[in-house]
C-alpha cells in the first residue's frame, strides 16, 4: 500500500519512477523464464513422441513386431515403459540430470516398441487421423491449463481417481470381454486424459515458481516432459481405439 504521507521518489526517464521499472523488469524476467522452462518441457515431449513413432514404424516394418506379439518377450516390451516411468518417478531426486535424461530417452525407445502392436491392428489411415486428432485436442487442452485462471487441482484430483477407475475396469474386461465396457472404458479414457492434459499443464505452469534456479529445476522439465508425454499418447491410444478402424 503507497505512503501517501511520503515524498514522491525521484524520478528517473519519462515519468516512471525506479521502483516500478524494477518490478516490471522483474515480472519481464520472470515471465521469460516460464516461457523458456515450458518450451523445454514441449520440445522434450514432442522430441520423445517423434523418437517413439520412428522406433514404432521400424519395428513393425522389420517384421520383429509380429513375430513377437503373444510370446513372453512381447509382455517385457509392454511392461518395460511402467518401469522407467517408476524408476524417474521415484528416484528423481538421487539421480543426475543427465541420468534422468537417458531414461526418458529409454523410456520413449521401450514405449515405441511397445507401440509398434498398433500399426499391426490398426489401418495407416485411422492411426493418422487419432494422430492429428489427439494432437490438435492436446495442443487447445494444454493452452487452456496454461492461460486459464481457474484453478483445476479439484479436477485433476478427480481425473487421477478416474484413472484408477478406469485401470480396474480394463483388468476386469481382459476377463468378461465385454464390447460394451470396452467402448465405456475408450470414451472414458479420453475425457479423462483430457482433464489430465489441462491440469497437468497448469501443474507444471506453476511449479516454476517454486523452482526457479533450484538445482532440481532441469529434472522438472524432463518430469513435466515425461507427464504431457504420457497424456499425450493414451489420449492417441484411447481415440484410436474408440475410433480407429481395424485391419
């Protein structure tokens, strides 16, 4: 609150005073250095989606994709993504930056070939349209974590019991084999990881204030990439499911 019983300061330029300069340059910092963390977050993301897609295709196109689908090996590609996203989840803070950086790339290299299955079942043509789909959702659902004022942790509280929902449900219907679960579960997946898109956006927006110019602050942007990354292409997988067409 201004001291309206104290001197004006000097003033320094065209009608600025020196304390409002200070606190602009600081907000013009400040706002560079969330735009210049975020872009990192993103080009790690998208670096690691494009990394995933050209491992995808060589496998499948190498044909090791479907001499491995059903055979033991092909359960250790699948589950081999859940162990890296542990192993960076939980020990993030007694790794190196540089470590945590070559699981993430592991992870993206495992994750394609666990998605090469997906060029076996489904057409080019319905892969390509999930594709771009689940692309142009993401990129409007992250702009609104980003931008909007709202708080959104009630929501992302809510998509994280959602998502245990949902994993309880698909193990029940790899049992009953149910057309109509499977369908609920699709639809389901995709607002869910809607929800999770915005809200992590947000998450990420604002953990930036609290670890600026920490030494933790470059894990956060491969932890944050790693995140999208993940909402990303269950968005994909879930839009692709509900709406692909099968070969």
């Amino acid at each position: 609150m201004a001291n309206w019983n104290d001197p004006q300061p000097p003033r320094t330029g065209f009608g600025a005073s020196p304390s409002l300069d200070g606190r602009t340059a600081g907000r013009a910092t400040y706002d560079m250095g969330l735009r210049r963390h975020m872009l990192s977050i993103y080009n790690y993301m998208a670096s690691g989606v494009l990394l995933s897609g050209i491992v995808a295709l060589l496998f499948a196109r190498s044909g090791m994709a479907a001499q491995v689908v059903g055979t033991p090996l092909w359960w250790v590609i699948a589950l081999a993504p859940l162990g890296f996203v542990f192993a960076m989840s939980f020990g993030a803070n007694r790794m190196q930056t540089s470590t945590l950086q070559i699981l993430f790339w592991g992870f993206c290299t495992v994750m394609g070939l666990s998605l090469s299955s997906i060029l076996l079942v489904f057409t080019g043509a319905s892969i390509a349209t999930a594709f771009f789909a689940a692309a142009g959702a993401f990129a409007g659902l992250s702009l609104f974590g980003y931008t909007t004022k709202k708080d959104l942790s009630a929501m992302g509280a809510f998509m994280v019991m959602g998502l245990v929902g949902i994993l309880i449900a698909m193990v029940i219907n790899m049992f009953v084999q149910s057309s109509g679960l499977h369908l609920a579960i699709s639809i389901l997946g995709v607002l869910i990881f809607a929800g999770l898109t915005a809200w992590d956006t947000q998450r990420l927006k604002m953990q930036y204030h609290q670890l600026a110019g920490t030494e933790f602050a470059g894990k956060a942007v491969i932890l944050g990439a790693l995140s999208l990354y993940l909402d990303f292409i269950n968005l994909f997988q879930f839009l692709l499911t509900f709406l692909g067409d099968r070969r």
